[in-house]
C-alpha cells in the first residue's frame, strides 16, 4: 500500500478518535448539569414546603398516679462500742451476726495496772480509816478532859489552865473533821476506780445485733474513741427500722406530711410489699438539691429489712385536675418552659406553662394549656411563632396510666 494511503488512514483514525473523546466528554457533561438542576429544584421545593412534626394531644392527668422514690433503711439505734479501760482482750463471747440482749458481757479486759491502782487505793482508804479511829479517841479525850476543867470549881484551877484544855479539845475535834476528810477522799478515789473495774467486762447497751468486731485475745486496748483508737464491737438495733427517702420539691404539697400511706419495696419481686407511713419529715427543702427528708418506722421483728437496704418506696398521689404531657413536649429558655401549640390551621404558637409535678418522663402541668390541645414533640429550633407545619399521621397521646417513674 502507497505511503500517501497509510498516512491518510491514520489521520482518518486519529480523527474518528477525537470525535468518540469528544462525544463522550459532551454525554457526561450534560448528565452532570441534568444532575445538579434536579438537586437543585428538589431542594428549593423542600425548602418551600411545610416542615412535618409530631405532636401529642393534651389529656387530663389520671386521678391517681403512683411516685416511686429510691431510699434506704437504716438501724432505730446503731453504736461503736470502745474500750472505757486500758488492757489486753482476755476473752471475747459474741461476732458478727450474734443477736445479743442489753448488759450482756461481749469481751472481758484483763486490765493490771488498774487492778494494781485499786489496791492501793483501798489500802489507803484502809489506812485513812484507821488514823479516823486514832483521832476519834483523841477527840473523846480531849472532850472529857475540857469537861472536868471546864466544871472545876473556881480557885481549884487556873483560868490558863481552862482555856488550854478548851484549845486542845477544839484541836482534837479539828483534826477528827480533817482525818474523816481523807476517808471521804480516799473512799471516792475507791469508788471510781471500783467503777472503772467494772468496765473491764464491755456489755452491750441495748438488745440489738453485732454488725463489726475488730478484736481478738490478746490485743492492746486503749480507752476512748478518738482517730488512733480501735473500737471494739459495732452494733445495731433493727426492730423497728428507719427508712429515708429524698422526696422532690414539686411533690412536697402531697408528701410533706405526717401519716401519708408508703409500700416499700426490696429487690425480692416474690415479696409482697411493705406497709407504711410517714413518720417525720425535714419540713425544709435543701437548697443543693431540691429535696426534702422523709423518714418512715417499720415494725422489723422478723429481720426482713437490714440496715443499708436499697429499696423502692411508693407513694399514691392525686391529681388536683392537672394536665398531662411527654416530658418531649416542654422547651426550655430563659424565661422558663414553655410549649409549641399547634392551632387548627396548622399554625406554631409558643406559650408558657407552669409544671406542678415532675414524674420523668411526662410531665403534669397546672397551667398553660387545655386538654384537646395540640403539642408539638421535640421541636427543631428552626421552626419559629407563626410558622405552618404539617402534622405527622402518627399522633402519641399524652395522658397514661403507667407508674410514674422517680423524677430526674
């Protein structure tokens, strides 16, 4: 084939190859601008049409709700037990678990200083009374004699003589008052320390259980309770049990009150609840946390509450015609909560609302709305007073008759 041929082939592929490239770079190009002028008009229509919300229709709270609160029980008594003597533990009787009766012995001292100190004290208590006996005769002597020289008839003795013999009758008598003085001195110092021996058998102070004990035989104690001492035994006394409960602010018109019904609950489900009532109140909110303390008195004869249970305490509370809606339903701003109202023509309007009892999940207000009233749930911040919206097919309901759950 001619040269002129081939070069005129090749052009004519070359060219062929260009038109393809540029066919298919003109494909591509009007795909993307078709692309992005559908995105383009899809977001302009979204942009112009009304959001879509969810909203919940307000009903009249039910007349009788249930308000579950944690709390936790705790001893009618509960004591550290120290040592009230210096010693060694000869011998301890009770441990953990042992249910014991008031002045019964739980660990017995041996305590030698203290007995050597007790000997001495009643040796010379001893001593005392006997130097008591010595002056007794001296001043029954000193009186007898004052007496025939006081009687003597004039002339038979002198004045002089007379008045010494009144002198040493009134200092025999003095030193009898001081001689008995040491006996009352001596006897104390014997009395306190016959007490302090008592306290080398440590009983208990009431009927109760033995919850801690840290000694054993042999062990150095030291009298008193400060940071360096080790204590003894701890006990407490369960029947009856106190129970506290940390009731919010909002329910305090309901609950803080002696004599308001409680079912307390443990964690065994097979257990029927616990009957009872409000014993005392703080009758004060805590300011740290908006609470207030409730304290109940439960008979506990048969030890089915322990101290430091965890346990659920049910209030029944009512209703004063309050309203019921989704927690979901409330916005929060600086002038306080408020709802989004939804009104028949599908207009947004904002309002305030007055909460008169935080129950977690929903909330029963006592202003601010009417029932039959339309809320919107989880509102967007973009959505403004005046704005129109359309409303979800799926519409919760606001009122229910579940337990109310403890409030955040």
């Amino acid at each position: 084939m001619p040269s002129d041929d081939i070069g005129r082939n090749v052009q004519r592929a070359a060219l062929f190859a260009a038109l393809i490239l540029l066919l298919g770079f003109s494909i591509v190009s009007i795909a993307r601008w078709h692309s992005a002028h559908n995105l383009a008009r899809d977001t302009s229509a979204s942009a112009a049409s009304m959001p879509t919300v969810d909203v919940v229709t307000v009903q009249k709270a039910p007349p009788e709700g249930t308000l579950t609160l944690p709390g936790e029980t705790a001893a009618w008594y509960e004591s550290t037990i120290y040592a009230r003597v210096n010693g060694y533990v000869a011998k301890w009787y009770v441990d953990i678990g042992d249910q014991v009766k008031a002045g019964q012995v739980l660990a017995l001292i041996d305590t030698p200083e203290l007995d050597a100190e007790f000997a001495a004290a009643k040796a010379k208590l001893n001593v005392s009374q006997a130097q008591t006996r010595v002056k007794q005769a001296d001043a029954d002597f000193a009186a007898s004699t004052y007496e025939r020289w006081r009687d003597s008839p004039k002339g038979v003795v002198s004045e002089q003589e007379r008045e010494d013999k009144k002198a040493g009758n009134a200092g025999a008598a003095a030193q009898l008052e001081a001689a008995k003085a040491q006996v009352s001195l001596d006897q104390a110092d014997v009395d306190r320390l016959s007490a302090f021996e008592q306290f080398k058998h440590v009983t208990a102070p009431y009927t109760g259980t033995i919850t801690e004990r840290r000694i054993d035989i042999g062990n150095l104690v030291t009298a008193g309770s400060s940071s360096g001492t080790t204590l003894l035994y701890r006990m407490a006394q369960d029947d009856p049990i106190r129970i506290f409960v940390d009731v919010p602010q909002n329910a305090a018109p309901d609950l803080m009150k002696v004599g308001v019904a409680a079912k307390i609950l443990t964690g065994d489900a097979s257990a029927a609840p616990i009957s009872a009532t409000i014993t005392r109140t703080s009758d004060a909110i805590d300011p740290r946390a908006r609470t207030f303390r409730a304290e109940m008195d439960v008979p506990n004869a048969d030890g089915r509450l322990v101290p430091g249970l965890y346990v659920q305490v049910a209030f029944e509370l009512r209703n004063n015609g309050m309203s019921q809606v989704p927690a979901a339903a409330l916005v929060f701003g600086t002038s306080g909560p408020r709802v989004a109202a939804v009104g028949p023509d599908g207009t947004v309007s904002f309002h305030p609302v007055t909460i008169g009892r935080d129950d977690g999940d929903k909330v029963e207000l006592s202003s601010g709305v009417a029932e039959g009233e339309r809320l919107v749930l989880n509102i967007s911040n973009q959505i403004i007073a005046g704005q129109k919206v359309r409303i979800s097919s799926a519409e919760p309901t606001g009122g229910s008759n579940a337990p109310m759950s403890p409030p955040r």
